[in-house]
C-alpha cells in the first residue's frame, strides 16, 4: 500500500463511519471526549480497522 491509498481509506471511513456516530456522540456526553475516544480505540470495529491502517501508514514512511 502507498500513502496516498492509506490516508484516502482512513479518510473514506472517517467520514462514513465516525462522523455524526450516535455512540460516540453519547459517549463524550457521558464519559467525555477522552473517554469517547479510548472506546473508539479498544471497543470499536471501525476503530481497530482505523488503528491497523495507521500501522500500514507508519509502515510506508518508516521505509
């Protein structure tokens, strides 16, 4: 994978995924914003896909 193509699916499901997300939204009432987001990292499919993109990322600018 290039960059480019990583940072466009990242980029992709941001936006169909996160944006406007009902749990999260509820989550940062809840919990607030650094409890929101450590859910999104551990508990949520769309972020665990999200963090193993990163890995690819940092993988094509470590070469």
């Amino acid at each position: 994978m290039n960059k480019v193509t990583v940072i466009k699916e990242i980029d992709e499901m941001m936006e169909n995924y996160c944006e406007g997300c009902f749990v999260k939204n509820q989550l940062r009432k809840d919990r607030g914003k650094s409890g929101a987001h450590r859910f999104c990292i551990e508990s949520c499919t769309i972020g665990e896909q999200l963090h193993f993109l990163g890995e690819e990322l940092l993988k094509v600018y470590t070469k």
